[in-house]
C-alpha cells in the first residue's frame, strides 16, 4: 500500500464521512426499505450498521470501549441524516483532538497505529457509500475517487482471506470477480464481496 501520511488520512476520512452523510440525506421515504448489495440488510439495516459502526470508531479514536456502541444504530430513530452526522461529527472531533493521531488504537485482535486505523475507517465507510449508492439508484461513479483509491490500497494490503466470511450482512465476503480495468470503487466493492455490474 502506498503510503499516506496520518494528516492526509484524516482528511481523506473526513471527506469519507462527508460523502456516507450526503447519501444518507439523500434517502426518500419509499426508498428505506430497498434491498442493498448486501444480502441480509435492506436500506434501514445498511444506515444502522453505519451509524453505529462510526460511534465505535469514535470511542475506540477517544481511546474508550467500542462496545459502548452496541444498540446505537437500533435507536437511532427516524431522522437518520441527524443520527449520522451527530456520530460523523464526534468522529471527525475525535480525530482532530491532541495527540489522537500519534495514538494507538485498540482494536479486539490488538493495537493498531493511527495511520492503520484511519485508512481502515475511511475504507469501511467507502464500501458502504458505494453500498447505499448502489442502493439507491446512484451513479456510483460519482463518488470520491481518491477515497476510494485509498480504500482499495488499504483492503489489498491487509485483507487476507482468513478475515473473510459467509456473503450477507458482514463487511468482508468471498472476493468476487472484477476486470482488470474496472473502476476504483467497482474494484473496491468486488474486492470486498459485493457481487457488481458487469
């Protein structure tokens, strides 16, 4: 992977945050039970995981238990762009505080540098923009191409196929098929499992 330095990476995964928010503000009520490229989830399921997976980003960034955001997404209520964006907004906080990006995080399989955590954040959410874009009907190749290019580097490099699952709800399925020459966030989404248009 190449290598980015922490600051950029910050900023990257604040446009990351950006992008998700945008999507999700974008949700029309008959749209919130569309299926998603995800099997198990629908299009409530894909913006619950997402908002309680960026409060766990923030406790583990604010050096706290991640699982204090267990149940967060299940309550997050009918306003979804607000419930997103008050966890979008600790996360971006939780970064530009003193010393977070100097700081190991903890995650369950143990620490991690700053920089790791970042790109691996910012990649979590760029799969599931490319997800809920997917979704909705969008032109996917609107998204932010160098998040995406930041995504792809990062899961190349440090998904192995041990982390992978059964295809359904998880981050990481089977790797599936993309051409050569396939753009960055269609690469990005085969390479994380997600079945694309050929």
């Amino acid at each position: 992977m190449e290598t980015v330095h922490v600051q950029d990476g910050v900023a990257l995964l604040a446009r990351a945050t950006g992008q998700l928010g945008a999507l999700i503000g974008r949700i029309g009520p008959e749209q919130r039970a569309l299926p998603t490229p995800c099997a198990l989830w629908d299009v409530r399921d894909l913006v619950a995981h997402a908002v309680e997976e960026v409060v766990r980003f923030a406790l583990v960034t604010e050096a706290r238990d991640g699982g204090d955001a267990v149940g967060v997404g299940a309550a997050m209520g009918d306003d979804w762009a607000a419930a997103y964006e008050a966890a979008a907004s600790r996360l971006r906080s939780a970064w530009a505080a003193p010393g977070a990006v100097d700081r190991p995080q903890r995650l369950p399989f143990g620490e991690v540098p700053g920089a790791w955590a970042v790109a691996q954040q910012t990649t979590e959410l760029a799969v599931h923009a490319w997800d809920l874009a997917s979704a909705l009907g969008e032109d996917v190749r609107e998204l932010d191409e160098e998040v995406g290019q930041l995504a792809l580097a990062w899961s190349r490099a440090n998904i192995v196929p041990a982390m992978r699952g059964e295809a359904g709800g998880g981050f990481i399925g089977a790797e599936v098929e993309a051409a050569a020459d396939a753009p960055t966030y269609e690469a990005l989404a085969a390479f994380s499992g997600r079945k694309t248009p050929s």
